[in-house]
C-alpha cells in the first residue's frame, strides 16, 4: 500500500496542503461526482486550516466546539490551526477563528481507524446565523440504503492537482456496519463497530473531506474517516459513526 501513500503525499503537495499525521495509506478524502453547492443549504460545515491552508473537514456542534477526525490532528499545535465557518468558499469570507485546543478520543487507533473522532474547541465564539448553524448529533445509526449527503472541499478525481475553491456535495446511501463487513464488499473485518459506510456509484468523499460532515435525516451521522481508493465500487466510504461515539463528544464538549 506504499503506493497509496505517496500518491497522497503528492497530490497534497501540490495543492499546497497539507497531509494530516497518522493518515492511512488506505485514506483519501474528498468528493467524487459532486455538485457545487453553498454554504447556507451546509451551514454546520467548516473548513480546518493548517496554518491557512485547507486540510480537513469539520461540523458544529456549538458556537465554540466543532467535531471532526482524530487523523486530522495528529502531530500538531493547536496554535497552528484555525477554522473558517459560514462561508462557500475555504480561502474567503465568513467567520474565520483561532482553534484553542482539540481533543482527540483516548481510544483512536491510527492503525485500524477506531475511534477517529475529535472536539474542537474555539479561541471565540461563531455566531449563528442562516450561513451558520449547529448540527445535532444522532442517537442511532440510520437503516442500510437510508439517504445521506457528503460535503467538503476535497479534490475532485483520483490524483488531481487541485482542491475547488467552493463547497462540494454529493449524495450517497448508508451501508450498515453489518453489510458493509460482509462478504458483498471487500473490507471485512476492518469495519469495527465505531464505523457506518455510505456509498453511491461513481460518488464518494475521499482526501481533503476527512473530517467532515455525513448527513441523514438533518442530523450528523458520520464523520469522514477512510477507504480504499475513492468510489471503488466495492469499497464504500467509510465514517466514524457519531451515533456509537455520541456520549464520547457531548461528554467532553
């Protein structure tokens, strides 16, 4: 899987980001297939920047905590990080804020990708408004084939020299923990029971999106965590399930 790893690396490079420690070589966030969209149909999303640039994706959870992957902040300062909220664009506009502190769960594997969630907390506060909102978290994992949508500002294709400038989003399917370790996709037992998948043909999130929000039914479902490649047809993409972490974030927020 070296391969994987230094594809990533340098399609980071060249957009000038920057690759979250502890990243799997398996990992590659961001969005395939998607359609331009704004902040205000996505206002919980927020964009998490290594000294400026672009990294990950992020949910609000209040005007002063954000929840988003453990991968992303591996091996780096708080002090190095700041987010943008309320805007549909990562590089302008909206409210940009200095990160405080984060708190990554004590049970996070970088090795098998158990537990990859995280708190943010604000150096301020965001304050809410029609390009600014919180999400709730759910308390149960939606049914296998529920709908659900992605967003993020991830590259766009395989390989790709570029992150768009604007918000992207696409809509997929949720794959339940039990089939999506069964013998109809390939992962098997690398799905643990913190994770819930979601797929679409020809859509995913993959590098630049970890991190960010899976939606269903107006409620955070998933956190984008890893996968094979980016919309392998039999390989879904691949989330922290926030309903199994719930007690974790609103016990530490």
């Amino acid at each position: 899987m070296l391969k994987f790893v230094i594809l990533l690396s340098a399609v980071v490079c060249a957009l000038g980001g920057t690759v979250p420690e502890g990243l799997l070589p398996q990992l590659d966030g961001r969005i395939v297939g998607g359609t331009a969209t704004t902040i205000t149909s996505f206002p919980w999303q927020i964009s998490l920047q290594r000294s400026g640039s672009h990294s990950c994706g992020g949910s609000i959870y209040s005007a002063n905590i954000i929840v988003t992957a453990a991968h992303c902040l591996q091996s780096v300062s708080a002090s190095s990080l700041q987010i943008r909220a309320g805007s549909s664009y990562w590089s302008s506009g909206g409210t940009v804020l200095k990160v405080a502190s984060f708190l990554n769960h004590e049970g996070y594997n970088a090795n098998t990708m158990v537990n990859d969630i995280a708190i943010i907390r604000l150096s301020g506060s965001l304050s809410f408004s029609s390009s600014i909102k919180a999400i709730g978290l759910a308390s149960s994992n939606p049914a296998n084939g529920a709908s659900a949508s992605v967003s993020g500002w991830g590259t766009q294709s395989y390989g790709s020299s570029s992150i768009p400038s604007q918000l992207q989003y696409v809509n997929v399917n949720i794959v339940s923990q039990s089939v999506c370790s069964s013998s109809t996709y390939g992962y098997g037992s690398e799905i643990r029971n913190t994770m819930i998948c979601a797929a679409s043909s020809g859509k995913d999130a993959c590098q630049g999106d970890s991190g960010g929000p899976l939606v269903s039914g107006g409620l955070l479902v998933g956190v984008v965590s890893w996968g094979y490649g980016c919309a392998y047809a039999n390989y879904p993409g691949v989330y922290s399930s926030v309903a199994d972490l719930r007690s974790w974030v609103v016990n530490n927020a």
